[in-house]
C-alpha cells in the first residue's frame, strides 16, 4: 500500500459542497481547507460504505432526475460531494484501507454489467461509454422496454440488478467508472483500494438471456470478459493504484467443483496483469466450505483474503488450522449487517489470536461485509434515548470500532473506548427493558403444535367461494396506491403536531375514499384501501408494537432510490392494543365488494429490521407471530373476510449454506401459520412475495397453506411457472403470479397482461388462477397506475370470455 506522508496532510480545496434544493447537510459541507490527522500505520480496512447519504441526498437528487428537475451535471456533482465526503470521513477515522468504486447511483452489479458493455440489445446501445440513459433504462425500464430482472443480493435487503448473458453477448471496456472515481480521491490525496466485482461471483450471480436454453454455462464466458478486467486493472496500476479488491462472495455457497476450478482459472489468468498490485480477494455473508477455502488460500497472484468472521464464525477454526504463510488475513469482526456496538473485548480476543496464526505484520481489521446495508450515522439520530443510542453503532460508529481494534493491536488502546464499550453491554445485560416474563411465557407455550387450521384449503376455498362470490380469475392489487407528495406531507404534519388528529382522519379518509372508488370504477374484485396511513410496511407495525425502537434518519438503501428505516427490535415484543381494525373497517364500510385487510408477517418484520442479537432469531419471530395473530382475529371479529399476511422476506432470510436451509424454513413457515390458525374456515387468507427466487423453496411455501399467494413473475421473465411446467408442482390453492412490473414506469398494454395469463393457465388451474400487478404500487404516479390496472382488468375479463367459450 502506498503510504501518504507525512502523517498529518493538509491541503487546499476550491470545491464547494452544496446540494441545490437539498435540505442543509453540515456533514457534508466539508471546509475549503481542512487537515486529515491520519494514524494510517494502523491496519484498518472497510469493504464499503453506504452511498445514500446521511440524509439520503443520494435519492433526492436521482429522483429530481428522473423528473426532469435537474440535469446530469447536477446529479453529477450530488454524487461527487458524497463521495469526497466518505472518502474524507474514513480517512479521518484512521482507516488506512480505504475503498473507491463502491459508490453506485443505482448498483454495484449494474455498475459491472456496464463495465463489460454487457448491455442487452433491447436498450437499442450502439457502444461506447454507457451513459445515463442506457444505464437508468437497464435498471428501471422506459416507456417502450422493461427493466432488467431485480432479486435479492445474497440474504439482505439490497437489490442488485440481474445480468443477462449469452452466446451472442458481446463485451467491450464501456465504462471508466472505477479508474476515475479512483483518480478523484487521489486527486484529493487519498489513496484508495479500487473495488470491482470478482470475474466469477458476476458470472454467478448472472442469468442466461432470454432466448437462452437454462442449461447454458454462464462461466463458459469468463475467458470473454477476463480480457475486459484486465483492461481495467492495467489502467488502475497505471493511475497509481497499489491495491485492488475483487468482491468474490458467491465462494460462501455451496459450489462444485466446477465452480471453484473458475476461481483457480480466472486468477491465474489476471497473475500476470495484476503483477504488482497487492490483490484482496473479499468473502462475506457467512462461512466459506472448506472446499471453497482450500480453493481461495491457493489463488495465484492473490496477496490478502477477506472473510465474514461475524456471521462466518466456522473460518476461524479453517484459518487456525491451516493459512498461507504471507499472505494478509482482513479479519471481518465489526458487523456490517446489524446496528449493535461491537463487543471490542470480545473482538480484540479474536484478533489476537489470529496473529498467532498469520503474524502481526499481515492482519488487518476489517467489516464483516460492506457497510452498505446499516444506517449511516448515529449522531444524526436526536430522538433516541442515551441508554439505548449506546448500545448501538450505525456505519459511522463502525470506522470508530475498526481502528480502536487496530490502534489496540498495534499497542495503542484507548482505554476510555473500550472501557465505553463495555460499560453499554453491561447495560443492555442488565436492563429490565429488555425483557417482558409474559411474553417469555406465551412464547415458550407455542412448542408442541404446528399450528395448522382445522380444515384442508380444498374445503376453506368452496367455504370462502360461496361467502365472497367471486367470478373465476378474480383481479386485485398487492396493497398500497401511489403515496403522493401531499399525502405524506399530511403524515408528517400529523406526526410534528402542526394538524390536529381530526384533520389527520379527515384527509387520510378521504384518500382511501378516492382508491376505494377508483378501484370500483377499475371492477376490480377485492379491494384494498391503498395504505395512506403508513410510511413502510415494517415501521408501521414495529411503531405500534412493544420492543421496537425507531430512527430519524437511519436510512439502508434497498435499490436504486429506494430506501427504508428498518425499525430496532431491541426487547420482547407484543401488541398493545389493534393496529389496523379502525382502517381496514372504515375502508370495508366504503364498499360492498370484499375489503382486503393488510398486515406485515412475523418473518418479513424479523428480516426487514435490525434485530436484537443476543437471543435467538426465531424466538424473536416467534414473538412477533403471537402480536400479528391477535391482529389478524380482531380483524376477523370486525367484519374482515380477506386478510393478506404479507411475507415479502421470507425467501430472502434463508441461510446461504443448504445445511442451515431446512431449520429456517421450518420455523419461518411456523411463524406464519402461528398467525392464521385460528380463523374461521370463510375468512380468506392472503399472502404475498416479491423479488426472490422463489422455486427453491416452494415446497415450504405450500406448507405455509395460505389460501391465496400472490408473487412477483414478471420482473423475473415469469422464472416462477417453470416449477410448475418443468418441476411439476400441483399448488392446490389460490396463486397470483403477477402480470406486470410495478417497478417501471413502463404501462404494459391488455395484450402483453393477456398473454401472461395464458402462460399461466398452462399451468395452473383456472379456479386457483388471480390476476394482480408484482407487487405494491406505493412508488408509482397515479398516471402509470390508472392505465396499467386497467388494461390489466380488461385482460382477466378476456381470459374468463376465453375460458367460456372453450369450455
């Protein structure tokens, strides 16, 4: 690593650091001319950082794009004072391994497939750079083409968007972006570790194009694209660069041995390019098999690993059984994936072990993973309390955590810190807030039953037909309508106190007044009131449960401009009072077509919030089981005869290892039954899914026996009904595979919805068969809405005309 001398660099700068119609943002106003006191002697690394912003200026100034309200020049210079910001604020920190290239304005695999010019030939790219047209089209669509697939990154939150690869892709170099966001920081005296995405892991974690046989070897590629990151290498040796970091996490998965050979393969073939480079190879996520890390420690021309030794606390016993004498270990021991304080006791114990085993000259202090999927910044948070904020550690608090490890290995230990540190365990051990008996109870009393309803879903659908009256392929949509601007201008009016709470049912009544007309005006048949009342289907729930805390400003990026605030679970939960009963009546009173009540499941909570960690996951899953049960039978009692327990997540929680698949599934699919169980054999039970893949685990979601599911299919190339026509799965209940992409702005016409439905009536029978959009319509403009729910009505009533006349 190239060393900046002397230790404390001062220099001149004349950018400035506004962001046009942006809230202020002190932290990001960085002064004309500022000092970095920089121990940078310490081994201190980080795999990534959020990009969003503390305040999400990252998504404010995307979307002002996308709206014309702002040019390329001015996302542009958004981007570069972001990005200035965490490089000046890491190097602040101490870190001596700082990354470059992690900053997206939509994907880090996006990013790469632009990189490669692997552009799909639909988005009419005639070569060239890949600008902003081209790469915004890929990831969200446009008028005339749809989005590239979107789908779970590993087991978190984030999104990353799908390559599409085949025989006739043809690569080129077509995007500079990590040499120049290279050549940025070290214009700024910042030297930084380039990060791409390893060769294989963006092979892997591809998809074959459409047209393209599944039985395609997506690595039989990796000779095409080699050449490209060698190109890229070669420019950033030739820019300065001393190190780079390839992010290979797919070495965490259950591979073959053909798989792991593309590892070996494809870095003896860079040896010879990245001469001279110190090279990271990055894991994360969870363990490696031994196989994969016999495979990782042999690479050629590979100076340093990385590993998750957070959630891969296995590797530490194949690290201590066996490393490669030489090579550096980036020890990931501060949690990237939660919001809890490191145990730095606990950590430096861990560390000081590992230097027994690789030396001290060769370990270095690392996140487990990017810090991409925690909140930003903990000193932006001004509502929680003291107790509480110091047992926490946002993305911020992690640099802090990094290099007090590596000052403390260094001989250097901040006695305060860590006396700090373990001063708020003992308080979060100790506290009485932590814990509710009642709950422990009700909890423990689960075990022993499977809690399944009384009778098979075969019997509950003639139940429910003969109660709801429904024509054969009935329509609805997923939940939430379009959150318009003056809607969530009265949330927040309402939540500073500035209207009163009449005023606050008043218009929120009114809102679900109009969707519930719209939606009759549409002919859908079960309704929903569109969700005016809620900010995110999680903070919703968590706000009105006990155990849950909640942040201002600690935003975690989702995709592209999406962001959510996932609650804090720090105790045991339960529901104090109803929680959705007051709408879900109301919006049922409006109409006499059925009403749907909508409700967020116990695993979809679980695994879209920050989870306390110091008691098992499913227990906490369990509790939160037991407070959505009670909603769901208060529901019922208030009239509700279709209710959807929705679980968006619940795919995306299964562990990455298939040893450590089957226990998660089974006590997720519990958790949900937990909720239903005791309902009437009339009252129809909803779910819903989106964004994963699904195929994999459809076993479990038969045995989750909700009436009706609803799934996102369109996005994905309609990957969902393979399991059906090539897996020969018979699903006995209601499914709604959805007909178009809620996610672009693009209006998919009657045509295009009815040729998605007859590809599913292959499939599936046509008394089991539902008609809905993929997902939510919270991020659309009722201009997209209105026109797409209607061309998607007018298809379900052609296909039932079609059905008629066949029979």
């Amino acid at each position: 690593m190239r060393q900046i001398s002397p230790t404390l660099i001062s220099f001149h700068s004349s950018l400035s650091f506004s962001f046009p119609n942006l809230p202020a943002n002190p932290r990001l106003q960085i002064p004309v001319r500022f000092r970095f006191h920089i121990s940078r002697s310490m081994a201190s690394h980080v795999v990534g950082y959020p990009r969003i912003g503390p305040k999400r200026e990252l998504k404010f100034a995307l979307e002002s794009f996308w709206d014309g309200k702002s040019n390329a020049e001015e996302l542009h210079k958004v981007a570069s004072d972001l990005r200035v910001s965490i490089w000046k604020q890491m190097a602040d920190a101490g870190i001596k391994y700082i990354p470059s290239n992690t900053f997206s304005y939509y994907d880090q695999v996006l990013d790469t497939t632009a990189m490669l010019g692997a552009v799909p030939s639909r988005y009419g790219w005639s070569g060239g750079e890949v600008g902003f047209d081209v790469y915004f089209s890929m990831a969200r669509g446009n008028a005339s083409v749809p989005a590239m697939e979107m789908t779970k990154w590993f087991d978190t939150n984030y999104h990353y968007i799908v390559p599409e690869l085949g025989l006739e892709t043809e690569f080129s170099y077509a995007s500079r972006k990590a040499v120049q966001e290279y050549k940025e920081a070290r214009a700024l005296g910042i030297d930084t570790v380039p990060v791409l995405v390893g060769p294989v892991s963006y092979l892997l974690l591809s998809k074959p194009a459409k047209g393209v046989g599944e039985s395609f070897s997506l690595l039989s590629l990796l000779d095409k694209i080699l050449p490209i990151y060698k190109e890229v290498v070669a420019e950033l040796k030739a820019a300065g660069a001393s190190w780079i970091q390839f992010d290979e996490p797919t070495l965490v998965m259950d591979l073959d041995s053909h798989k792991l050979h593309a590892f070996t393969h494809a870095y003896k073939e860079l040896e010879s390019s990245v001469s001279g480079l110190n090279v990271l190879i990055e894991t994360y996520f969870a363990d490696l098999p031994a196989d994969a890390y016999n495979t990782v420690t042999a690479l050629k021309g590979v100076t340093a690993i990385g590993f998750d030794l957070v959630r891969g606390s296995n590797t530490l016993d194949l690290i201590k059984n066996r490393y490669p004498p030489g090579k550096y270990l980036f020890a990931g021991v501060v949690d990237g994936r939660n919001i809890w304080a490191n145990d730095l006791d606990a950590s430096l114990s861990t560390l000081q072990a590992l230097e027994g085993v690789v030396g001290k000259d060769k370990l270095v202090v690392s996140t487990s993973c990017s810090l991409l999927h925690t909140a930003v910044d903990l000193v932006n948070e001004t509502k929680l309390d003291e107790e509480l904020k110091s047992w926490l550690a946002f993305a911020a608090q992690k640099l802090l955590e990094v290099n007090g490890l590596a000052k403390a290995l260094s001989g250097q230990k901040d006695e305060a810190f860590y006396s700090a540190n373990a001063a708020a365990h003992a308080s979060r051990r100790s506290s009485p807030r932590v814990t509710d008996e009642d709950v422990q109870i009700a909890t423990a009393a689960l075990k022993g039953s499977d809690h399944r309803r009384a009778t098979n879903v075969s019997a509950r659908l003639e139940a429910q037909h003969e109660k709801l009256n429904l024509p054969i392929i009935p329509t609805t949509t997923i939940g939430s309508f379009p959150q318009t601007l003056e809607l969530r201008k009265i949330r927040r009016e309402y939540k500073a106190s500035t209207i009163s709470e009449e005023d606050y049912v008043k218009a929120i009544k009114e809102e679900i007044e109009a969707v519930v007309k719209l939606q009759e005006e549409l002919d859908i048949d079960v309704l929903v009131h569109g969700e005016p009342e809620r900010n995110d289907m999680v903070e919703y729930f968590g706000e009105q449960l006990s155990g849950f805390a909640f942040t201002v400003n600690g935003w975690v990026q989702s995709y592209g401009s999406r962001c959510v605030k996932p609650p804090i679970i720090y105790s045991d939960v339960s529901r104090p009072k109803s929680m959705t009963v007051f709408w879900s009546k109301l919006a049922q009173s409006m109409t006499q077509r059925p009403m749907k009540g909508m409700l967020t499941g116990p695993v979809t909570i679980l695994n879209w919030s920050f989870v306390r960690n110091d008691q098992p996951r499913n227990e906490t899953c369990y509790q939160i089981a037991l407070a959505i049960k009670n909603e769901v039978e208060d529901l019922e009692k208030a009239g509700i005869g279709v209710i959807q327990i929705d679980e968006a997540a619940l795919r995306e929680g299964l562990p990455l290892r298939k040893s450590e698949q089957q226990f998660y599934l089974d006590w997720a699919v519990h958790s949900f039954r937990i909720t239903n169980s005791a309902v009437q054999d009339t009252t129809q039970i909803h779910t819903h899914m989106c964004y994963s893949n699904f195929n994999d685990i459809i076993d479990s979601i038969i045995d989750m026996d909700a009436d009706v599911i609803t799934i996102e299919n369109s996005r994905s190339d309609e990957k969902l009904l393979s399991v059906f026509r090539e897996g020969g799965v018979k699903y006995g209940a209601g499914m709604g595979p959805g007909v178009y992409d809620i996610h672009s702005p693009r209006i998919p016409s009657t045509e295009e919805i009815v040729d998605r439905v007859n590809k599913m009536l292959t499939v599936l029978d046509s008394k089991f068969l539902w008609v809905n959009p993929d997902c939510g319509l919270k991020t659309r403009k009722y201009s997209e809405v209105k026109p797409a729910l209607s061309n998607m009505v007018a298809a379900a009533k052609l296909a039932r005309i079609n059905l008629a006349a066949n029979k």
